[in-house]
C-alpha cells in the first residue's frame, strides 16, 4: 500500500469523513522523483464540529503518527466542518510552491 493509500485509510478510520483529498505534493519540493513525504489533505467531517482547529489537526496527526514515524515530513491541512466546506464553495487553497531545498533559486 503507498504512503498516500495509507492516509487515507487512517484517515477514514479516525473520522469517517464526508469528503477526503489526499494530494502527493512531493513532486513540488526538493524530493527525490517518486516520494511520498509531502501531501496535502483536505478532510471534512461532521466529527470536527465543536472542535477547535488545533483539536481537529491533532485528530489528524494522532492518526498519522507511524506514517510521521517514517518518513512523512510535511502535511497541508485542512480540516473543516461540513457547513465550514461549504461556506468556502467546496474549495481549498492551493498551496505555495516551495522555497527551500534546491528547487529554491
């Protein structure tokens, strides 16, 4: 199972969410071709609702904890409500490209 199967996998495990994306951006940081250590995740769950941000990305990260153990390194998050999805139209932002490393300039 890749990385990003795994994700999602565990993320449907802790809280059954209504809509996932699970997005390998590895490709847009100084990686080698074929990683899987940058993803960006768009996750909404009626579970989140009373929650804080801090608590719902903790939910996420507590469920991501091996995949963090070995060898993910990077995690865009968002993690919304149902009504917070859509209020915001059904999109996320779109993540900027990266700075660092060699692909920086």
């Amino acid at each position: 199972m890749s990385v990003q199967e795994t994700i999602e996998s565990r993320i449907r495990e802790a809280v059954a969410p209504l809509h996932l994306e699970v997005v390998n951006e590895s490709g847009m940081h100084s990686v080698p071709e074929g990683s899987e250590s940058h993803f960006k995740v768009v996750v909404v769950s009626d579970r989140f609702v009373g929650a804080k941000p801090i608590e719902r990305h903790r939910m996420i990260n507590a469920a991501l904890k091996a995949q963090f153990e070995s060898g993910l390194h990077a995690l865009a998050l968002h993690a919304w409500t149902p009504e917070e999805w859509f209020a915001k139209g059904g999109m996320a932002p779109a993540s900027p490209p990266c700075l660092g490393g060699s692909k920086h300039p």
